[in-house]
C-alpha cells in the first residue's frame, strides 16, 4: 500500500487570533497540503463534500517528484500550521509533511508501513531561549522601546512650554532625549533579561539597538509634532502605532505578511528596530546595515525639523532682551 497525500484546501490550516488587525486580515487557508499514512484515520477525513483531494503513490522518490511544492514544512505543530497558513495567503504551494507521529498498529501493518525510516531528523542551529519559545522577545520589547520614546518626548515637550518650540529649547529636548533614551534602553534590557529571561547573550548590542530605538522614536516625535503641532501625537501614533508594530515582522516573518505591510515594515523604526534585535540575536549581526541606516533616517529628520520649525518662535526671555537692547539704544 502506498502513502496518501491529503489535500485539504479550506479546512486544515490553523490561524492565531492576531492583536494587530490590520496584517493580519482576510485569512483564508489556501492550498495547504498534509502527507499522512494511508490509515484508516486518514480515510475518515475524506467524506464525499469536503474540500480534499488524495493522491496516492508507492515510495518517497515518487512523492517528491510528483508535486511541485514552493514551500515543504516538516513537523507542523502550531508554528508549521501557522507559516503554512501564511505562505499559502501569498499563493504558494505549501506542503507539510506530519513527522515522528506513530500511528496505531491496528491502523497500519508494520508490514506496510514502518515510519522509523521516514522520521525526519531537526537540529536547531540557534535555539530559542527556554522562556521565549516563540521568538518574539524582540517584537514586545520593540513595543516597549518605540512606547518609552514617544511618551518620553511627549512629556519632555510639555515641560516650560511654550519655551520648548523655540530652536534652543529644541536642542535642550534633544539632549535630554539622547540621555533618557541611553538609560532606558540599558534598563529595559537588563530588566527583560534579569526579570523575565527573554535575551540570551548580546548585551552589549541589545542595550546599543533599545537606546537607538528609543531615541529614534523621541526624535521623530519631536520633529513630527513640531511640524504638525498638537495633531502630531495622533501621526506618531498612526505611524508607529497602527501600520508599524502590525508591519514590524514580530509575531510572523515580514516576507509572510500581505503585500503593502510586508513592503512598509522596513522602513519604519518598528521594523528595523525587530530586525535588528533578531540580527544580533541569532545572525550574529549579519545584514545590520539597512536596519541603523532606517532608525539613523528618522532620527536625522526628527533633530532636523525639531531645530528647523522650533526657530520659528523666539524665546520669551530672549525676546525680552532684544526689546531691552532696543529701547535702551
């Protein structure tokens, strides 16, 4: 007896419920494919008006050969059926091979069918840490970094206003954002590691990526409320909030998520923020470039506007001294 694909177009795959709607939509199971063994269990999902095709052949070579697949996921499990899930969203052909899963000896003679010569053998070549077994230690601790730096410009901002939107102190915010976000990003990582084991190693990285992230978002901050006055707040929000985290790449890789937030994630600070905490924290920093030129950009136009339109409006004590100077000549 040979084995049985199980093509299972609209009923198999799993979805996680998502916490940002807005990538995460429309998710339809779409040409996923299981091989199982041709057991009876097997037999009972193919009732007449289900959604399933079955193609049978008599060894491994000939399965391999006979379909064409974009994408093989071997052993689903919950991660399997979710990347399964989201690789057959953008069309691919998907499929996912369910392996070290024995079946009853009722169900298949071992004459038949011996599945220790088709277990598949996994080594993980950068394990996840034991407390973040999904790997998105990054992503939340983005959340935290880009949270920390707009709430931190905001408040910053709201000190000894309406001096604040003149250019020196524009330049007084800058420097006390570059000093808040230094601490804040040692503190949130040695608190994530110390508190809740999420980082493994790269300590010295990771406290350079958080002070970058959250300097990024206070600088831009600044600049985008400087430009837009109070309705800044809503943009910052907009931007970093609703079409970053849900473009970050965080709870699914970028290249998996629909087309216009796989094409935005990059160039905002959320997702050069994750990529940069993955790079350094399985890649050995590989590919960093593109990520700190991301966050160097909006931190440049950030500075830039907040000095550029702060020059608008003179200082009051400065003001007062030139009409002084004025009157007395």
């Amino acid at each position: 007896m040979g084995r049985t694909l199980v093509r299972r177009d609209a009923a198999c795959a799993r979805g996680s419920p998502g916490q940002h709607a807005g990538s995460r939509h429309g998710r339809r199971p779409r040409g996923v494919t299981r091989v199982a063994p041709g057991s009876s269990r097997a037999q009972r999902w193919m009732r007449e008006g289900q959604p399933c095709q079955r193609h049978s052949v008599s060894a491994e070579g000939e399965l391999m050969a006979s379909f064409d697949y974009d994408v093989v996921i071997i052993g689903s499990g919950f991660g399997g059926s979710v990347a399964a899930l989201r690789a057959a969203e953008k069309g691919y052909r998907v499929g996912v091979m369910e392996s070290g899963r024995r079946w009853p000896d009722e169900d298949i003679p071992k004459t038949q069918w011996d599945l220790r010569h088709f277990l598949a053998r996994v080594t993980d070549v950068k394990p996840l840490p034991r407390r973040d077994p999904n790997g998105t230690a990054a992503f939340y601790a983005m959340i935290a970094w880009m949270f920390g730096g707009y709430i931190g410009s905001t408040l910053i901002g709201l000190i000894g206003s309406p001096r604040s939107t003149s250019r020196q102190r524009a330049a007084e915010r800058m420097g006390a954002l570059a000093g808040f976000a230094i601490v804040a990003g040692i503190l949130s990582v040695v608190m994530l590691r110390a508190c809740f084991g999420a980082f493994s190693g790269h300590v010295v990285a990771l406290c350079a990526i958080a002070a970058l992230t959250v300097f990024a978002s206070a600088a831009a901050t600044a600049g985008i409320q400087a430009a837009a006055g109070p309705a800044g707040t809503g943009l910052v929000i907009l931007v970093f909030v609703i079409l970053g985290n849900s473009a970050s790449g965080g709870p699914f890789a970028r290249p998996l998520l629909p087309g216009f937030w796989r094409t935005i994630g990059g160039v905002l600070p959320p997702g050069a923020s994750v990529d940069l905490a993955r790079s350094a924290l399985f890649f050995d920093g590989a590919r960093i470039a593109g990520p700190i030129l991301v966050l160097a950009a909006w931190t440049a136009i950030g500075v830039a506007l907040s000095l550029t339109l702060g020059g608008r409006i003179m200082d009051p004590a400065d003001a007062e001294a030139a009409a002084a100077a004025g009157a007395a000549v």
